[in-house]
C-alpha cells in the first residue's frame, strides 16, 4: 500500500480512535491528576512509600551481579564503533537472567520490582544505552508486559519462560506512513479458520533485527463474527512471509537492533492474539502507562554520568589561576546538572515505588516522568558538553588516540536524543497528558461543545457541568499554601527549609487549575486546537510534580540518616531553578506568538517565504519522503539475525 492510497482518516475519526483506546475510568487516586485539578494531595506520595525488605534483597543481588557484568563483559568502545551490540554480549545478559528481569520467577524470571528493574536499566544504560534500550524495549514493550496484563493463561505459560531466558521480544506499531496517528493503521490481519492471515510493513521496530517473538498491531476487518478493530498478536519471528528488510542507522544508539520488517500472508494461530479483536491500542497505551517509567530511569542514569564527569573534568580543568568549576558561567551549569539529577532520580523512584505498591493510578505520573526526564537529560547532556569545550565535541576515540581519557560526551548527547521521540514525542506527550489532565472537565461539560448533540443533551450537560464547578471552583481560591507554617515538617532544625517550595507548589495547582478553566470557558470546543497552551499547562504540571518529588525524597533520605543534609540542599537548590521555570511558563499561557506563528506557518507552506530559502544547495536526494509500504512478497534479503 503506498503512502498516497492510505486509508483516509478524518480528524474526528481519528480522535475517536484515539478516545476509544484510553483508560477512561479512575479506579484509584492519582496524585498528579489531583495537581492538574489544583488539590496538592501531598498524602498520596508523602511518607515516602518504601520497598518491602525481600523486593530490595533481591534486587540488590541482581544489581551486584549485573554490575560485575557491565564491568568485565559490555565493551561500550565497540559497540559504538561497530554498530552492532555483539553476540557473546546478548547471550552473557541471557545466562544472568538480564532478559527475565521483570518476568515472574515462576516463569523463570527474576521477578524484580519496578524500582529494581529501573535502577537496573540505569546501571547498563550508564555503560551501553544501546544495551538499555535492547533490555528495554524486550520487557517494557514487547511481549511479556502485555501478555502479563492481558495474555491468557496459556499464552503465558508458553511465552515467558521463552522471553525470561532465551528468546528476545519486539513492539511492532509504527508503520512508514503511519505514526502517533493509529487510526490510518494500514497492516491487516484477516481471519482465515483458526489462524489470521497478516500483510504489512512495519518500520523501526526496535529489537527486530534480533528478535525471536514480536507484538504485532494489526487491523482486522469487520465481518460476520468478528468485531473487528486494531488487534495485538504475538507472531513468530521465524513464521513464513515476515522479512527483516533493513537494520536502521541512527544519530546516536548505533548498537540499536532496529529494522524494517514486512509481513506477506503471515500466518498467525488465533490463540497468539492478545485480548480481543479492536483493543490493541488499548492494550498498547496501558502497556506504556508503566513501561515508559524504564526511559526516565535511564535519563536519570545519564543524569548521574554528566555530573560525574562534570565533577572530575572542572576540577582538573584550569582557567584564569583556578578550576572552571570556580567560575560562576561553569558553576551555574554544574548545579544545574546536580540539582536536576537529584529530581529526575526523584520523580523515577516515587513513581516506579507506586507502581509496585498498585494503590496509586499512575498514568499520568508515568507520562510525566518520560516527557520531563527525556527533556532535561538531554539539557544536562548539552550542558555537559559545553562545561568540556572542544573535547566534549570530540569523539572518545579521538580523545585516546591523541593521549587524552576517552570521555563519550558526544556520543551521550546523540544516544540521549531519540528519548524526546521515543515512545511518545514530547509533543504528542504534551498533547496526552492535556488529555488527561482535562479529563474532569470534558466529562462534565464535554458534550456542550460537542457539535453532534442535540439542546437536549447540551442542556443535561449544562446543569452537571454547573454543579460541578459550583463546588470545584470555591476551592481554588485558598488553600494550605497560603498559610505560613503549613508543610512545617519540611523544616527540620539544621536543615534548608522546604516548606515554602510546597506551598509554592499548593498555590500554583490551583492556580494552573483556574488557567484551564478559563482557558475551557474562553476556547470551548477550539481548546483541543491550542497546543501550545496545553503543553505550557503540562510543562508547568511537570515541574511542579517533580518539585513535590524532590522535597519527598529529601525528607524520606533525612529521616533515615542518608544524606539529609545534602539532599535538603540539592532539593532547595532544584526547587528555587523550577520556580523560575513554572513562572516564565506561567507568564507564556496568555502573553505569547502563538497566532503569530500559526499565521508564519501557513506562509511557509504556501510558499511565501520560498525567496528566504535562495543561496543555499540541499544535500539530499530525490527519494520519496516517505518509503512504498504495498503489501506483497518481500524483494529483499532477510537481514534478520537471531541470537543463540
């Protein structure tokens, strides 16, 4: 199917798609999803929820062995230099059970907890973000995650053991044409007997170079007998008709095993599908609500890198008769790094704490987690380079070859970026967690800017909308945060005081909630269309969480005689750099270019503006911008390489 004969797909329709797959009801608390509606439950996430002595036993023994592993058995210098994580490393994590880590030991895994397996794939990513992502995308995405939600019985039984110890797993969504927009979903999987026949291409499908298993989302078609609807499938790597046509080559992750791989009349048993036919795309989205929390875990690692590095270089490092690290222009850098680690590490471990107690929803805390982690670490990282100067700019080969400590800076800065895109754009997180963040708001009054219901229906929604606010909005005028002595017990004698960031963070929830709501009252049914403002109002949700993070973790630290004192002031130190943050973002909701822009944005595309684009060449060829994905057979060599 080539891009232009696509499956045309209406905007309505394809936010219906996108509605139908969200979770949309709210069994437990959300802590963040309070914040967004202006109520600072800080008893939701305060005490600091702690693991339980056998989880941590456990996980300390895997981390000491996978340690030693990283140490003695990745070679990070050749992975990079050959593109390629090589053999005897994926086969050496398989025999100390890195593969299995999430799995339930009675399928052979290591049943680690959240917390555990995180700060496992901070350990490997710290060395290889190549081999991260690999451990990742295997167990966070790819099959035993869903079939542990959704698999039956029998699907479990047979696939964890395989994917705990030997066989490798991969996420098949995207397609050529076909992004964070699932609607136009293009691969079909027809039902044919007992088996579904499955056509299509699939495009960068991490893992799928090496991979053994896949989750396939394919569209079945509505016939009699069968709903019909995107649908999840575990398919055979090995299965006649599925080609591994291409190994990507990327920016930085040059050891990423990812590929193109196409399905021509893939035979698949009915007994691989997961769940039934039409909720694959809910099975993927609830699959990520926890499984995003291993790419935040992984920034926060690099958090810890930078500032090692940062440390040690601006210490050795001289100008003007003492080390940069003295100067204010590098200082102010390395706090930044430093305070900023302190928080990402904050936000992973309270989240990921709360996933594994499952008393908490954390949806939205995940969400949160993955777009403020992929967003500052990359800061950190081009902070970082800018701290080493010429020789962050320089690659760690050069740096050996001419004498120098093989620092990876820039290779940090290249494998870092992808996580602004992976599993969820900034932008399209943005637009997610608006989503939810309103979800309170459209339920109520949702169908009075819905042009499809009758005066009947908007007069209903009038009076529930009204009752609503009549009790919402009263609450929004004050609070705790105006009360001077309130979070007194964030102000323990000898320590900085932490109580005025949380009230800070009191004030400024409800004050975010206000701005939605005049933003719901001035926009109505346009206000899905102002991007913008909705990823201002998440951004300053984001710092605002991690700002409560923070000051969490530096209490729960001091309390058990770990670091008090430093952690009080890192926590200080991060609250003071996010105020300043949240502010300028707060000020950016109402004074900004947002019409502006849209007005440049449809002279560029008209053209008027080609004259600007005078005096340069462009490199590029003249290929299609995007690739022919007809379904049929493959013309390619397999380039699929299994590991055994």
């Amino acid at each position: 199917m080539t891009a232009s004969s696509v499956r045309p797909v209406s905007e309505r329709e394809a936010r219906q798609v996108a509605e139908a797959a969200r979770e949309q009801v709210w069994h437990k608390p959300s802590f963040a999803k309070e914040l967004f509606l202006g109520r600072f439950r800080l008893d939701l996430i305060h005490p600091h929820p702690a693991p339980a002595p056998d989880d941590v036993r456990r996980g300390e023994a895997f981390l000491a062995k996978l340690r030693e592993f990283c140490e003695t058995r990745i070679d990070a210098a050749r992975i990079e230099r050959e593109a390629r994580i090589p053999d005897e490393t994926i086969n050496g994590l398989k025999e100390i059970g890195a593969l299995g880590m999430k799995i339930d030991t009675k399928y052979g895994g290591m049943g680690l907890t959240q917390v555990y397996y995180n700060k496992a794939l901070a350990l490997v990513g710290s060395v290889s973000p190549a081999v991260g992502a690999l451990l990742s995308a295997h167990q966070s995405i790819g099959v035993p995650q869903p079939l542990k939600l959704f698999g039956t019985q029998e699907q479990r039984d047979l696939f964890l053991p395989r994917c705990a110890r030997t066989d490798i797993s991969a996420f098949l969504l995207t397609e050529p044409d076909v992004g964070s927009d699932p609607a136009r979903l293009a691969t079909t999987a027809v039902p044919d007997g007992d088996d579904y026949v499955l056509d299509g291409v699939k495009l960068w499908t991490t893992n799928g170079v090496v991979a053994d298993l896949l989750v396939v989302m394919a569209r079945v078609p509505r016939s009699e007998g069968h709903k019909g609807g995107i649908t999840a499938f575990v398919v055979e790597t090995a299965s006649e008709g599925v080609t591994v046509e291409n190994r990507n080559a990327f920016m930085g992750l040059r050891g990423l095993e990812n590929g193109v791989t196409r399905l021509h009349r893939v035979r698949v048993p009915a007994v691989n599908r997961i769940g039934p036919e039409g909720a694959g795309l809910k099975i993927a989205l609830t699959t990520l609500n926890t499984g995003r929390l291993s790419l935040p875990a992984m920034c926060a690692g690099a958090g810890k890198w930078c500032l090692k590095i940062a440390r040690e270089w601006s210490a050795a490092r001289e100008q003007w008769g003492k080390p940069i690290a003295r100067h204010e222009a590098v200082g102010a850098k390395i706090s930044f790094i430093a305070a900023t680690t302190f928080a990402l590490e904050a936000v992973i471990d309270l989240a990921s704490q709360m996933a594994d107690e499952d008393r908490n929803d954390i949806r939205i805390e995940a969400a949160l987690a993955k777009l403020y982690g992929s967003e500052m670490s990359w800061l950190m990282a081009d902070e970082l380079v800018q701290i080493r100067g010429g020789r962050g700019f320089e690659t760690a080969a050069s740096l050996a070859a001419r004498g120098e400590r093989a620092v990876p800076t820039e290779q940090m800065l290249r494998d870092l970026r992808i996580n602004r895109i992976f599993e969820g754009s900034t932008e399209i997180m943005h637009l997610l967690i608006a989503r939810e963040a309103v979800d309170a708001h459209l339920s109520v009054a949702g169908d009075l800017i819905d042009p499809d219901k009758s005066l009947s229906d908007k007069g209903k929604a009038a009076a529930k909308a009204g009752g609503f606010y009549a009790r919402w909005l009263p609450g929004l005028v004050t609070g705790p945060g105006q009360l001077p002595r309130s979070y007194g017990e964030f102000h323990p004698e000898g320590h900085r005081d932490l109580s005025p960031h949380l009230r800070y963070v009191e004030r400024s929830a409800r004050k975010l909630a206000r701005s939605t709501f005049y933003a719901m009252s001035r926009w109505q049914g346009r206000m899905e269309t102002k991007q913008g403002f909705l990823g201002r109002i998440v951004d300053i949700g984001a710092e605002l969480f991690a700002m409560s993070a923070a000051c969490v973790r530096a209490e729960m630290l001091r309390s058990r005689g770990d670091h008090g004192a430093e952690a009080y002031q890192l926590a200080d130190v991060f609250c003071r750099q996010a105020r300043i943050r949240a502010e300028e973002l707060f000020g950016r909701l109402w004074t900004n270019t947002d019409e502006l822009d849209r007005k440049v944005v449809s002279g560029v595309l008209s053209g008027s503006y080609t004259w600007l684009e005078e005096g340069v060449l462009d490199p590029s060829d003249d290929g299609p911008w995007i690739a022919d994905a007809t379904p049929g057979p493959s013309a390619k060599d397999n380039v699929h390489r299994p590991i055994r």
